[in-house]
C-alpha cells in the first residue's frame, strides 16, 4: 500500500512492537547508578514479524550483552518477548548471524508469549530481565574489586 508522506517513522515495524518502546520508554530504570548502563534500540526484521530489538549493556562489563526481542509473534497472534544473553553485535543482529553465534556460544533463545490484553505485563517482564541483567553485572564487578583488593593486600 503507497504513502502520501516523505518518511515513514515507524520504520514499517508493528503497532504493537511501537506501543510495548512507547511503554518502555516512560519506565525510569531505577535499579542502576547514572551512566553506567547502555540501551541501544534497533529494528528486527524477520519475515512478517517486524519487531523491536534492544540491546543491552552494563557499561562496565564489555563482555556481555543482553538482547531482547519483542512484538507480535505471527505464528501464534499473540505478544512475545524474545532475548538470550550474547556477545557484541556490529548492528543489530539478524536470524542468520544469531543462528551462527548461538550454536558457537552455547546460548540458548528464550521466548514468552503474552496476550494482546497483558501488553502492560510483557513490558513489565523486559523491564525485569533488564533489572535482573544488571543486578548480575554489578555483582560481578564487586567480586572483581574484591579480588583485585584482596591481590594488593
């Protein structure tokens, strides 16, 4: 179907995957210290489901990430909530290089479905793997710190 318009701001991604950002976006992280966390957006693009990807990072530990998926999922009607935990990606990753990297890394994809009626809780449930995420990176870098004392001593 044409346009009348220049752009396109939804980038052709779902309503649904738009309203679970726009929800997310008005929610404070207010389990993390300023500055140290990473939120990167994207759009994911697979075949019919055209859903939002976001990324993210504690900043203090480069070496993991966490991607979280979300939308409609086309085979069942209802919201999902994708992620896995994963190394850098250049982009955002696509369902080739996820395959490939999965099987090199061992990670496992995870995927919960909600009903069009419990939009507000899937968001909840990503707000809480973004929680749960940094409360994991931040207890590893106390570990670090407490090591690296211990080795002064």
């Amino acid at each position: 179907m044409g346009s009348k318009y220049c752009a396109d701001l939804t980038f052709g991604l779902q309503p649904e995957a738009l309203a679970m950002l726009q929800l997310l976006a008005g929610m404070e992280m207010d389990f993390t210290n300023k500055g140290d966390i990473v939120v990167k957006t994207f759009p994911w693009y697979n075949g019919w489901e055209k859903c939002v990807c976001i990324v993210f990072q504690y900043a203090l530990h480069t070496d993991g990430y966490l991607f979280v998926i979300f939308g409609r999922d086309y085979d069942s009607e209802k919201l999902f909530v994708e992620h896995w935990l994963g190394r850098r990606y250049f982009n955002c990753p696509t369902l080739e290089s996820l395959a490939e990297r999965l099987s090199k890394e061992k990670a496992v994809r995870k995927r919960r479905h909600f009903g069009f009626d419990e939009m507000k809780r899937a968001v909840t449930f990503v707000y809480e793997l973004m929680a749960e995420m940094y409360v994991h990176w931040s207890s590893l870098r106390k570990v670090a710190t407490q090591e690296k004392k211990g080795e002064q001593s």
